[in-house]
C-alpha cells in the first residue's frame, strides 16, 4: 500500500523552494523554479518510462521492479505485488483444473460438458472410447454426433431424472448407460458408464427366468392333467387319497400360475415396446374385466361400480388387460365378501387415471414401496391363501412402464386401497367417440 502522500509533497515543495531561495539569491526566481518544475517533470517522466519498459518485459518474463525511492518505489512494490498475487492464484487455479482434468482421464467413465447452446464444450478420454468423439468434435452439437433415436428422444425431452441405457455407437455389442444433469444456465454435464457386464448378468438371469420358466410349463401340465383325472374320479379313489390328491391339484395350480406370471413377465422385459398402438376404449376394457371378475370370485359378493368418463387410449390392449386385470382381481381377492370395488377413469391435468380402489383390508405404509417387487407379499399366509403368486403388482408396473404411465398406491389398514394408474395426456387418442361419453355411476352387481 502507498504511504501517506505528506512526506513526497513536502520533498515537492523542499525543491521549489530551494529553488526559489537560490532564484531569489541570483534574481532568476522565475527561471530557477521553471528549471526546477522541468526537472521534478522530467524525473516523472524518466520513472513512467522505466514502468512502461518493466511492465512489457514482465508480461514476457516475471521479473523484479526497477530500483526507486519516495513515491515511484511505492508505485513499483505495489503493482510488483498485485502481479505476484494474480501469479499466485492462477497458478493454484491451474494445478486446480490440471488435477481435475488428470482424475477424469483416468475415469472409466465418459464425463462430458455441453453449454447452453449444446455444443461439446468439453469431454474426457473415455468420452473418445466410449462415444467416439475427437478432437475436432469441439463446440460441435452433441445432437449432431449422437444420432441414436432413443437418445435424441431422451437428450431433447430434458427430464433426466432417470438414467438412459443404450448400445455404445461406436460398438453395437456394447451397452451404456447415460446420466444427464443440468448445472450452471442452461449447461449440461452428460456422465456415461459402459455397464455391458452387468447387462449381460441380466440379460443371463432373464433368460434363465424364461426358459426355466418355459421347461416347467410342460411337466406343470401333464401332472395337474393326470390329478383332474383322478380327482374327476374320485369315487373310484381311496378315501385316504382324496385330500392329498385335491391339495397336490391346488398346489400344482399355483405352480402353474406363478409360471404363467413369470412368462408374462419375462415377455415384457425382452420384447420391445410395439411402436404400433391400438386406441383402448377405458370403461368398456374395466367393463369387461369386471365380468371376469365376478365370474372368478362371484362367490363372494362384491359390490362392483364402474364410474366416470371413458378415453381411448393408445396401448397394447392385451398388456392393458393384464395389468388392470390383475389389479381388479387383486381387489376382490383380498376384499372379504360383501366389499365394495370401484373401477372409474378420470381425465387429470396430465392425462387421464385409471382407479381401482376396495373397502378391503389396505396396506401397512411400510410395504407400499415394495409391493411391485417380485414376491414380495404383505402377508405370506393370506396370499397363499388366495393363490397369489407375488408377481401381479410387478406385471402392472412394467405394463404401465411400456405405457409411459405410473402407479400410485394410496392405503391405509381398516379404510381399503386405491391403485392408481396415471397414462400421460400423450398416451390419449384426441377424439372419443361421442356414443362412449361419460355414462353414469352404476352398481353393476
Ligand atoms: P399376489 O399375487 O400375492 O396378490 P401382487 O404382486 O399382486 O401379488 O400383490 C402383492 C401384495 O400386495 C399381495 O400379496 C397383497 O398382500 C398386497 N395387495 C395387493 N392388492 C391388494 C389389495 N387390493 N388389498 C390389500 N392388499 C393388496
């Protein structure tokens, strides 16, 4: 910091008036204090000259100020100290950003820097491995590099709260998996992870699900053949064989439900999404669902209602079938007699909602996140009892998944459940049909 400015301005004025004593001496007063002002200007204009000279060489090479008293030494230790604190931070940035860049190139994982106008601003070396890119692909639009139509859907819809698998394009055998998130304004930082083993395991544990699934189906269904033979001839059995026989039936059945799940399920993680959609017409598929239901659990007496207002929707109609199938059935399995099921559809702001709600038992809060995983089952005994196989709830999410829907349990114990299936405004056919408008609510049993 420069000192107090007293000191040189007394030096100042020192000068001129020694110069005016000795102009006063000589009579030259005027001509003395001009030669003294030249000189203060010229000293002055000597030191701007040398700081001019420092600068320009230090900008090349940092070097020392140039020697100097009073207050042009001042003015070179100051700018010699601002210099070498600027020094100082750029350098620490530098090691910074050179540590920074050292540990993404040794990441296994592609990390890359796209700006707001979504050009590559920056990537790392698995970036090249993994995705291809050079050099030269520098403030190039990563759309232009990355044409896969499943990442330019995902990249461009700009909601990455889940990540997005694909084969690597510069290797089709390959598969990646890509995280986006969104930083700064507008900037994107794009991470990609080469997860072709993992994939491989679960391509290995679906196949397996499947073609164990398909052996068994076989032998399934000559042993529970042969026990509807005997138990249809009962009265030629011993009496001792009748339970054992009856119980092996039950149990052989269950068998073959959970086989039958397990294909359904194994077809919809392996078969892809059909671009092809036929418009599902809501109640009339509830409608129908409903009769299978009754006729499946008529015994015990549900009050059954169909509500609110029909959509086409567009969708595979056997996979819709099943899942809302399986949420009906779920209803009246675990509904005690007499209970009441309410099958509605709704328009919402994002598109419409399929319900199926019960005055059942409901749900403790703690299964709720769970209960789409496969065999996982509140209550073992009561599912075993109902012949459920564990996986109804799995068919429903990867049906709804493939419909770009969602479910939302809502249940509380003692007040019933709601199964709620949210199909985006995009899944709707814009025009229904006048003659399947909204029709009233009906007790239908
Ligand atoms: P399951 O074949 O055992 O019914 P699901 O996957 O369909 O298997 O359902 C998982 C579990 O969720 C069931 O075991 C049951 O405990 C519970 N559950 C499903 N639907 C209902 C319902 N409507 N009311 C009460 N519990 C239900």
């Amino acid at each position: 910091m420069l000192r107090d400015w007293r000191p040189h301005l007394n030096r100042l004025l020192l000068v001129l008036a020694a110069a005016g004593l000795v102009g006063l001496l000589l009579g030259l007063v005027v001509e003395l204090l001009a030669i003294a002002l030249a000189g203060i200007l010229a000293y002055s204009t000597f030191q701007l000259f040398r700081l001019h000279q420092w600068l320009q060489a230090t900008e090349r090479e940092p070097s020392n100020p140039p020697e100097a008293r009073g207050l042009w030494g001042d003015v070179y230790d100051g700018i010699y100290r601002l210099q070498r604190r600027e020094r100082e931070a750029r350098e620490h940035l530098t090691s910074i950003i050179d540590k920074a860049q050292e540990s993404t190139a040794a990441l296994d994982m592609a990390v890359l820097m796209i700006n707001r106008q979504g050009e590559l601003e920056w990537w790392n070396q698995a970036a090249n491995r993994l995705l291809g890119l050079q050099a030269a692909d520098r403030r190039r639009p990563l759309t232009n590099l990355l044409r896969d139509p499943k990442f330019l859907e995902y990249y461009d819809n700009g909601d990455y709260s889940h990540p997005l698998k694909m084969p690597a394009p510069v290797d089709k055998s390959r598969m990646l998996e890509i995280g986006v998130t969104w930083f700064g304004e507008g900037e994107r930082l794009m991470l990609v992870r080469d997860i072709t083993p993992l994939h491989r395991l679960e391509t290995m544990r679906r196949d397996f699900v499947g073609n164990v699934s398909h052996e068994l189906r076989t032998p399934i269904t000559v042993i529970m053949g042969y026990l509807e033979t005997l138990l249809d001839n009962r009265d030629t059995l011993d009496s001792r064989w009748i339970k054992p026989v009856e119980q092996m039936y039950q149990q052989s059945r269950r068998m073959e439900n959970i086989i039958r799940d397990l294909l359904t399920l194994t077809q919809l993680e392996t078969k892809p999404v059909s671009r092809e959609r036929t418009a599902i017409d809501t109640l009339p598929l509830l409608s129908e669902i409903r009769s299978d239901a009754q006729n499946l659990y008529g015994e015990k007496q549900h009050q059954f209602h169909i509500e609110g207002e029909t959509a086409l929707l567009q969708g595979n109609r056997n996979e819709l079938y099943s899942a809302l199938s399986n949420l009906v059935f779920n209803a009246a399995k675990y509904t005690p007699p007499g209970g009441t099921i309410i099958l509605s559809g709704k328009r919402s702001d994002t598109g419409y909602i399929v319900e199926v709600s019960d005055n059942g038992p409901g749900i403790e809060s703690q299964h709720i996140p769970r209960l789409t995983e496969r065999f996982y089952r509140v209550d073992e005994s009561r599912s075993a009892d109902t012949g459920g196989t564990g996986l109804g709830l799995a068919i429903v999410k990867h049906v709804l998944a493939r419909h770009n829907a969602n479910l939302e349990i809502i249940s509380e114990p003692g007040k019933g459940s709601r199964f709620l299936c949210h199909f985006p405004t995009e899944r709707l056919v814009a025009e229904v049909d006048k003659s399947k408008q909204p029709k009233p609510a009906r007790s239908l049993r």
